[in-house]
DNA sequence: TTTTGGCACTCCAGATGTGCGAGTGCTAAT
DNA sequence: ATTAGCACTCGCACATCTGGAGTGCCAAAA
C-alpha cells in the first residue's frame, strides 16, 4: 500500500478528530473505534483508528473516562474544533427567520429589549442566555432633569446616549433653594452634555467653583447634588434567562457540578464581571472576531470549568457598549450556537441604534 | 396502671407529633421509635409510640416512605406545627442585631432596598429570599415630568408615592408640539396626582376631552402620550436571592424536582403572581396575620409541592403594597424563619415609610 | 384498660460477586 | 502503512446476600 506523506497524515488525523469531537457533541457518550468505522467519511479499519486516536491522546486531545471506554475530547480539542468553524456558514433562512420573529415584537425601550434578548437566546439555544446592558463606561451624558419631589428631596434624573435612564433621589438635610432649580439645571446640561459617565463626576467636582460667579448658595447646592446623583452605585445590569435549561443535561448529574454553576450564575455581579472582564481585555482595536469563544478551563472563573462560553458584543455606533451571549455545555453545537448569537449581535445592534437614532433617522 | 382520659391521651399525641416533627426537621432523615423512646420529654416505652405513631399515621399526620423506615411528617403535620407556634418568641437580642446590621446600612433608593432586601433574607435564612417591589396596583401617582429628548420622542417620569420611579419613552411619528409641554404637564399634573395607578390610564382617556378648551391640537397630543406613557408594560418586578441555597440540600437530590424548582425561580414573572395571590386573596381588611406559611401541597403551583413559603407584606401608611419571604425546604426551622421574616416585614416598612416621608417627617 | 416486652416480619442499604460487552493495545500478517 | 486477530481490562448492569433498623401485633404485666 502507498506510503502517507506526513502532511497527509496530519490531514487523516485531523478528520478524524473532528469527527470524535462532532460525534461526541450529539450523543454525549465517549465514541469509539468501531463506530467510526462504520461511518463512511473515513475509510480505515477500526485498528487504524485506535492507533491514530492514541496519538491524539498522546498529543493531549483526547481522553478515557476508563481503560476500556471509547475516547472524550479535552478542552484543547474544543478550541480546536472552534477554531477549526472559520466558516459560520449562514444559518438556513428558516432559522434566521426564526430569530427575526422571536425577538422583534414589541421592544421600544431599553429594558424590554435586554429581556427580549435574553430569553430569545436562551428560547432558541436551549441554554442559558445573557446580555449586559449598555455599560455605563461606555456611555455618554445626553440629558439631565431634576425633578422637585418635596421640600427636602429631588430625582435627578440621567439620560445616557444609549438610551438608558438612569435616576437617583438627592436627598437634603433641610428644605433646598427651590429657585436654584432651573438655572442649575441649566449649568449641568451645559457642562456635561456629551461626556462619557465615567468620569462627570470628578470633571464636575473639579469645575465647580465656576458656578460660583453667580451665588454662594449655589456652591453648596450644585455640590450636593452632584455628588449624590453620580455617586458610583449599583453596577451590573446584566439579563439572564434560562438558567434552567442547563440544569437539564446530563452531564450536570452530580449536585456539586450543578451546585458551582447555579452559584455564578445567581451572582450576577461576579458573572457580569467575568463578561466584561472577557471583552475588555483587547479593546475595540483589533478588527473583533465578532464572537468569541471560552472553553471549561480557558474561562477566567474555576466554577466555570465544565461550561463554554459564547460571546459577542453589540455596538452603538462604533463603540461596543454592551455584551451578550450564551453559556452552555462544552458538547455543544458550536457552529450552530456562534451563528446565533453573532446574529442576536448584530440584530441587537440594529435595534438599538434605530431606537436612539429615533425613527426618523 | 391509671387510665388516660381521652384529653390526657390527645395532649399525648400532640406532643409526640411535635417531637417527631422536630427530630425530622432536624435531621431530615425518618425518625422511629427508639429514638424517641430515649429521648427524656417523653417518658414512654418503643411500643407504646408505635402505637400512637400508628394512629397518628392513620389521622394523615404521617408517612412512611416503606415499610420499615421510621415515619415521616406530611404536609398537614408541617401545617399542625406551624399553627401551634404562635408564640413567635423574640428572636435572641443578638440575632435582631444581625438583621440590623445586614440590612440597614447604605438603603437610599428603593431599588437598593430590595437588593438589600432579598439578600439579606437568603443570607440569614440560607435559603432563597425574595421581595416584590412595591406593586403599581397599590400606589398612587405623585408626579409626573415630560422631559423632551429630541424632535419626535419624549421621556415621561411618574413618580409614585410610594417611592418608585417609572419611566418611559414616548415616540411620535412626527416631530411634536413642543410649545405643548409643558401646559400638558401641568394638566396631567393636576388631574393625576394621588390617583392610584391602575385607574389612572382609563380615567384620563376618558376626561381627556377637557383639555379640549386649549386647542384641537392638544387633543391628539395628550391622548398619545398617555397612551404611551401609561401603557401596561412589564409588571413583576421581583428580587429574587440566593437561588442556589436551597439546591444544595440533600432532598433536592434527584434532578426532577430540583429542576422544576429551578423553573420555578426562573419564571419570575409566574413567581410573582404566584405571591401576589397569596397576599391578594384577602385583602388587608383582616387583621393581619403578620406571617404566612404556605406549605408544600398547599402552594398553588404544583412546582413548589416540595418547598414552603414563609411570607410577610410590607405597608406604607396602612396600604400593604409589598410582599417578601423566602423559599425553603418543608423541612425547616419554621419558628426562627417565621422571625427573621416577620423581622424584615418590619424593617422594611420602616425604611419605606422614613424613605418617602423624608428625613424630617 | 393501658403499657410494655417480645418476636416475627419487612424491606432498604450496602457489600459482594458474576457475566457481558465495549473498547483498547499489541503483534503478526498483509 | 494498514489491517486482522487476540488477549486483556474495566466498568456497568444485574443478581444475590446480609445486617440492621423499624414496624405490627400479641400476650403478659401493671
């Protein structure tokens, strides 16, 4: 028989351990040598294929549960695997559709399209959906009310460029300069129209002695609400939907698994960090692979060590604002998932730059 | 030996079943008869329980789960101990403290109250806590602001009286009539303040005609942004905590019931109504019973069957407008749990009340 | 009449054993 | 380089066994 050029045999055997990993992805069950014998893509006889698949696990792709089980793929098969999908070939149009129709109905504000959002990705994958909402990092100060509640309270209320409300009651010790109202008001538009949240505090702080030209009173009053209204608060405004789902697969038999995972996802604020911290890494310079991939060990967090992590963002103008994704088991169809979720990205996108456009935009 | 009169012997019973309920509630495994043979509170020989366990067991109080396992108290037994623990003695001084601590530091806005809420009943509780925000059914309109965003959309902010804040965005085809505003707001202002939310749609659609006497352009205007602004959106808003607690309990083993318990807590919308009609059966008219306890078979929903549902409103002025609790197993430390809720309720209150009366009432 | 000790009985839980089948690794033949 | 064949290894499912905990009932004791 003709002798393999080592090119060649790399091929064969990358084939054949994607077909290990593909298999393994539907049935869930460790896939043997005689198995994939019998499929016809590979034409080699089952002793062949034990002895190329003790190579891939010599190589560290692959694994036994046991001596005498058929072969599991690690973690680096995944990313092989992953990385291997360059293709994301088109979803069929039916299942675009399917996307379209689940999600578009009815969001008109902010919050109703993070919740829309969340559950179509969890409705459509089967698994646990996520999305953070526009970050307050990345937004910009549009519009600033303050609202007279009672002698001694009033809501400021905060409108970022992404669309997202924010409010805040400022609370004083005795009744304030009710007459300072407008004009205050007045000034903060002025000053801080345009700048990103993060930093309206301290640039406020800092000029604020230029309010000072009209009246003492003013000082004190401009300060106090300034501080309150933008006092750093409750951060992580993240959506998840369907956490159940995850708890249903067979892999998560064993209470401590299930234990772990139930645990991040109750705390939001840590998951939230974890996403954030996944994307803010490489900033938006690098032209961004739009989805991107964490596999069981590869996340940052060790309760996440038996799931993936699919993940894109979504973009305000060319700023990304906000992330979404879903997180699953690592079997699982990843081509199918990606797709999805780089379509829930840019739909998401779509929709909110209409939404802040206005509609006549 | 001196014979028992039927009363001697129903006081008997009752205080074994309370032992056996005890024990479980420790243990959470089958309690038999030796055990409480040898326990001193009850000075009777193995046999002489079995017999009065046998009856108990006939009256519905108990279970076997097989023939020979010690006996299991059912849902009517957990109902008999719960109404026999009316004393609700005052939690040790340090635990109130404990609450206290947890709880009261750094709540200004009402969101923060019911994070702070909620996680702090799952901590103390170590199972899943849960407040519902204070609903719109029971408040009232305070005030209200439009604030303009751009050409053709609108922000409208309610305030309620109860402290919470909506807001929304109302969108026009066209460009509006900006010159409106602000005579719309006072209108709105005047006709709306202390109605309560749920009426307040209907009532000024039906009298919006009066504003009619300004001018025909008015008319369309108005109508539009009520019928926005005031538009049934997502209601439930709940604060769930702690989900993960109650998994990690050894009857939640198998993942049937863990997973319809997950689904449970998923579904905070369905999780909501469910509590709501608890509280809404009858209204506030009876004197309240400060606590309620919902147990096992007793809840509505067939997905809670093998939890309890420790739950207590809280009021502002004398209008109930909120519910909180926790979610635990059947097996629980009723009497404590009954406590730290009833606690909260109070707390909570409280803080409503000082919140929205302001610092100086 | 009530309580109690005794006894037979039941049934679960855990330990132990067995056969089977799936899958491997190695070697020798092709 | 590939393949067939074969011995070997384990885990899994199943049956079997056994100890113990707990019951129900009965007859004796209080």
């Amino acid at each position: 028989m003709r002798t393999l050029s080592t090119i060649e045999h790399e091929e064969r055997k990358r084939r054949l351990l994607q077909a290990v990993i593909h298999q393994y992805i539907k049935t869930g069950k460790p896939v043997g040598s005689a198995f994939l014998a019998g499929g016809r893509s590979l034409d080699l006889s089952p002793a062949t294929i034990r002895n190329v698949m003790g190579e891939l696990e010599r190589e560290g792709y692959l694994t036994h549960p046991h001596t005498s089980a058929g072969r599991v793929p690690t973690d680096k098969a995944y990313r092989f695997y992953v990385d291997s999908l360059v293709d994301l070939q088109r979803l069929a149009i039916k299942e675009e559709e399917r996307i379209r129709q689940e999600h578009e109905s009815r969001i008109r504000e902010i919050n109703e399209l993070m919740l829309s959002t969340s559950k179509t990705l969890s409705v459509l994958s089967n698994y646990t959906g996520f999305v953070t909402a526009p970050g307050v990092d990345q937004s910009r100060l549009q519009h600033m009310e303050l609202i007279p509640l009672d002698a001694h309270r009033l809501l400021a209320v905060m409108v970022s460029d992404t669309g997202v409300v924010k409010h805040r009651q400022v609370v004083f010790e005795g009744p304030y300069p009710r007459e300072l109202l407008e004009p205050l008001e007045q000034t903060l538009n002025q000053r801080l129209r345009g700048q990103p949240f993060t930093r309206v505090r301290e640039t406020l702080l800092d000029h604020i002695e230029a309010i000072h030209q009209r009246q003492m009173d003013m000082l004190e009053f401009a300060r106090h609400v300034t501080e309150e209204a933008f006092a750093p608060g409750e951060s992580a405004d993240i959506y998840v939907e369907g956490a159940g789902n995850i708890l249903s697969l067979p892999e998560f038999s064993g209470p401590d698994d299930l234990r772990q995972l139930v645990h991040v996802l109750d705390e939001k604020r840590a998951l939230g960090d974890l996403i954030r911290e996944e994307w803010g890494v490489q900033g938006s310079g690098a032209r961004f692979p739009a989805v991107r991939v964490s596999i069981g060990s590869e996340n940052r967090s060790p309760d996440m060590k038996n799931v993936s992590l699919i993940s894109s963002c979504y973009t305000l103008g060319d700023r990304q604002v906000g992330v979404l994704g879903i997180i699953g088991p690592k079997r699982m169809e990843y081509s199918r998932m990606m797709n999805l979720v780089n379509q829930m990205a840019q739909a998401v996108t779509t929709a909110l730059n209409r939404m802040v456009g206005g509609p006549h935009e």
